[in-house]
C-alpha cells in the first residue's frame, strides 16, 4: 500500500451547466489518472446511464438505512432525490493514492473540503449566461415546467456560492473547460479563468 493519499477534485455547478459531462471526460484522460466517484441515488436512470458505473441506484428506504447507520460522508437532497458518497469507499481509494473527481452540491463539497482540506480541490462551473443554462436543462428532455422552474431557481441561488470555491470556470466552450481544469488537477493553475 502507498503511503501517500489521494486527491479529491470537487465538480459543482447548477444543474445543466455541464459538469457531469466534464466529469466524465476528464476521467478518459489517461495522464490525470482519475477516477469517478459513483455516489448511490434515489431517482431512475437516464437514458444510457447504468447502475454501478454511473450511479448506485437504490430505493428511497434503502438508502435512509444507509443514512441511518452512517454509511455516507456526505449526502444530499435535490429536489425529490436523494445523493450519497460512501464513507468506507472514499476511504479506501485515498489509502490507495486514487485520485477522484466528484459531482457534488455546495452542501457535499463543502462537507468533503472539511473533512480532507487539504486533498480537496472545489471547481465551480457556471453556464455562459442564464438563458444558456435554461436551454441546455430543457434539451434533456421529460421534464415539466414546475420541475424546470426549481432548478433554474435553485442555479440562482448556487450560482451566489460560487464565490466560496477554490476555483471558478465559465463552461462556454467544452474543450476549453476540459484545458482548465486539467491544469487545475496537474498542480499547474491560475485563480482565475
């Protein structure tokens, strides 16, 4: 076993801002050896995603036992969903020098950054402007007006605790993004973009 730790690298941003995508691209690069946290979740899959490699999909009640005997570092409520990471899984993948790139809320980064301040790293994307955002929630498809009036209320109110991350990018160009924050992961960065 390696006697170092890994590093945490934390991806947060309003619904639709592109992080998930970011997430997962970043971990095809090869040289920032990283990989995925895969966080148990109370809602369906979406189209293409699967269970174990995406998400733990679980039942509600399956996951407030896990919550109950403090089986989660961090866990989250969005919207009608529950999110968790799991204590003993993180664990272990620091022990062993992995490096993992996480999709949190600010509640999870905040809670992560506490916990392992000093291999934790907080990145918050942002859409190029609202009206952008608003689209890109839309083109996911089945989702109804009530639903997508709480998350673009719910954005405006992350958007406001960007401020408290290590790092801000303006998400309007994907390839560039993925520049920044692989600067950000080698240790070669700048505060700001």
């Amino acid at each position: 076993m390696s006697s170092r730790l890994g590093r945490l690298f934390i991806i947060s941003g309003p619904s639709g801002s592109g992080k998930t995508t970011l997430a997962q691209k970043l971990v095809r690069i090869k040289q920032l050896k990283l990989q995925k946290s895969i966080s148990f979740c109370t809602r369906k899959p979406r189209l293409g995603e699967k269970d174990k490699k995406d998400y733990f999909f679980i039942n509600k009640k399956e996951f407030l036992e896990k919550k109950k005997i403090g089986e989660f570092i961090e866990w989250t409520k969005y919207l009608d969903t529950f999110y968790g990471t799991s204590k003993k899984y993180l664990d272990a993948a620091l022990k062993n020098d992995k490096n993992i790139i996480f999709c949190l809320d600010m509640k999870g980064a905040r809670i992560l950054k506490k916990k392992y301040p000093k291999q934790t790293t907080t990145i918050f994307i942002l859409p190029p402007s609202k009206k952008e955002l608003e689209k890109r929630v839309k083109d996911r498809g089945n989702m109804v007006t009530r639903e997508l009036r709480a998350r673009m209320k719910l954005a405006d109110k992350e958007r406001k605790y960007a401020k408290n991350y290590d790092y801000t990018i303006i998400n309007d160009d994907l390839i560039d993004t993925l520049k920044k924050i692989s600067i950000i992961i080698r240790g070669k960065n700048n505060k700001e973009y």
